[in-house]
C-alpha cells in the first residue's frame, strides 16, 4: 500500500461555537498524531485565547500546523486558502471540522484517487443525528453506512452527496486558483470550487443545469447543480468510503447563516454568463445512469435508499414512535 503523501486541510473560526470546535480538534488531533499526513488548520487569529490554547494543542506534533489569518468572521474560503499555501504534499482532502475524523477512511479515500487516472475523488457524507452522533465512540463508519441503507433515520438526518470532501492533487487545486474569496459566510464557496476543479478536470461541462438549485430528499433524484457535482462520482455511492458528519444546532438568525442569501446571488452572478443555454438533468437522470453504468446488481433492493424520496423528518418521528410503542410493551410483558 502507498504511503499516502497527503495533507488534510482545515478552516477554523472561534468566532463560533467556541468549544464545541476545540473539543472536535482534539478529535481530529488524537486521530493523527503521529500520522504520516499533514494536518493543516486554516485558522481566524482572533479570537485570541481559542487560538492559543489550539497552538498548544498541537505544539508537539510535528505533523500539524496553524496558519493564521486576520479574517472576517467566518471567511471559509480565506481561512483554506491560507491552509493551502503550507501544503507542501502532492495531494489534499478538504474536510470541516464537524468531520469525525478517521484515519482508515483517509486512508482508503487516498488509495482511491491515487488508482485514477484523473486523481480526484469526491466522498458520500453521512449528516448523523443527535442520537447518531452520540454513537460515534461506539459505532463504525462501516455501521453508520448499514444503518443509512436500512432507513435509520433516528440515526442518520441525510447523506450529503454531491458533498464538499473532495481529494485531489494539488496541482489541479493551484490551477484553478484555490477557493474564490468573495463568499463569506455559509454556503456556495464549496460548490464555486467544486465546479472549477471537476471543470478543469474535464469532468463537467458549465451547462444551464448549474443555475438549477433544488435541495433533494434521495441523492439520485437531484437535478440541476447537484445532479452535475454527482455524476462523475456515482460510482463513490457503492464503495467502503462513506464520512460522517456530527451534530451540531444551527441557529438560522446568526449572521454566519444570513449571509447565504447573498452568496446565492454572487454564484449566480459568476456563472449565468458562463454556462451553456442546454439542461442535460431531469428527475430521473442520475437514477437512470446509476442502474445503467454504475452497478450491476440490477434488481438489488439495497440501494432503494438512495432514491426513495422520504421526509426524514417525517420518517424520525415514525421511529420514534415505534421504539417507545415497543419499549412500552416490552416493559408491559416483563410486569405480567
């Protein structure tokens, strides 16, 4: 097996969930220490006292770094592209903080993209629930994939693909010039990256599809924008490497959140000039070249998962239902 020759790169603002970010970097510094990859924290200097108790974190591990930057708030892009310029290694995975980090996954996703011939590859992302998430320490990424394909929907709110944990060289990364930094705030940067990097990659074509922006409730439904990021890497849907993502509260009026409208327009506005006048994704495109290209168990029900349309809000409350239904007449059969 290759030795990976790779750096992982991550942004870091205090500003935010102060301590839920310190104690999910001392995850990812648990994880590798002593590693042969480069971990590089793109990290806000303010504020200060976060900053250095990271510093001293780190301070003895010989294969992590932090890059500091005077940023404004939640600048995503500025705080990677400061990672980037220390990355010395021949490739780089994008990964966030709320990650769970996991050394065989990294190593797998590697060895993955260092067999293709375009070296890059993009990677299924599990968004664990609350109670998921609470499972970390016991349960394996392996498990977590189970539980998806078996609509645990207690455990797991969705999976994210196309997601934003892309590996690739870093030649191609300094081509297309790293992340554009005019988006501030959540949401947009990724996808702006993703498309220049799979563009230049020869991958994609910048189609009128890019300027469709519908969410979806099963990835090989989705259309537009996300129909495009998806299908270079459908076949990444049936290999080992799925990531996890924890739990965390979102409050939708913090300012971080806000500025997503604002990012909407300037994506917008950067490529309705650019693209082609034809949509090439309709509801069951992605579904029609899974089944036709990608897998070759035709008549498996293992992957209905990935495009039943279920409310998995809906689907939770359900469960949930059950379980105490069950937990219920269980205590009830042990009274009698």
């Amino acid at each position: 097996m290759h030795t990976p020759d790779l750096s992982i790169v991550i942004p870091l603002d205090f500003h935010r969930r102060s301590w839920d970010l310190y104690r999910r970097v001392k995850r990812f510094v648990h994880m590798f220490a002593g590693q042969s990859v480069q971990l590089i924290f793109g990290c806000n200097a303010a504020p200060q006292f976060w900053v250095k108790c990271l510093q001293r974190l780190i301070a003895k591990h010989a294969n992590m770094h932090v890059c500091l930057v005077d940023a404004e708030a939640s600048s995503l892009s500025k705080l990677r592209n400061t990672a980037l310029a220390a990355v010395k290694t021949q490739y780089v995975l994008f990964l966030d903080v709320d990650i769970v980090p996991d050394w065989h996954l990294v190593e797998l996703a590697y060895q993955h993209v260092f067999a293709q011939p375009k070296q890059i590859g993009m990677f299924p992302c599990l968004y664990l629930s609350k109670a998921g998430s609470k499972l970390i320490s016991k349960t394996s990424a392996a498990e977590f994939k189970d539980h998806y394909y078996d609509f645990r929907r207690d455990l797991i709110l969705h999976l994210a693909f196309p997601s934003s944990i892309v590996l690739c060289d870093m030649a191609s990364v300094r081509e297309i010039g790293g992340f554009d930094e005019q988006f501030i705030g959540h949401g947009y940067e990724d996808f702006d990256f993703m498309l220049r990097l799979f563009h230049y990659k020869g991958l994609i074509k910048y189609s009128a599809d890019i300027l469709v922006d519908e969410p979806y409730l099963a990835p090989l439904m989705s259309v537009g924008l996300r129909a495009v990021l998806a299908k270079p890497f459908l076949d990444s849907l049936i290999q080992p490497v799925y990531f996890l993502h924890q739990f965390h509260k979102k409050d939708k009026d913090e300012d971080y959140y806000k500025k997503r409208a604002a990012n909407k327009d300037l994506f917008i506005n950067k490529y309705q000039d650019l693209k082609e006048d034809k949509l090439h994704f309709n509801k069951l495109s992605l579904l029609n070249y899974f089944f036709n290209e990608v897998i070759e168990e035709k008549n498996s029900q293992k992957y209905v998962v990935l495009w039943a349309e279920l409310n998995g809000n809906q689907l939770r409350k359900r469960q949930s239902q059950l379980f105490k239904s069950l937990k219920g007449f269980v205590a009830q059969r042990f009274e009698m």
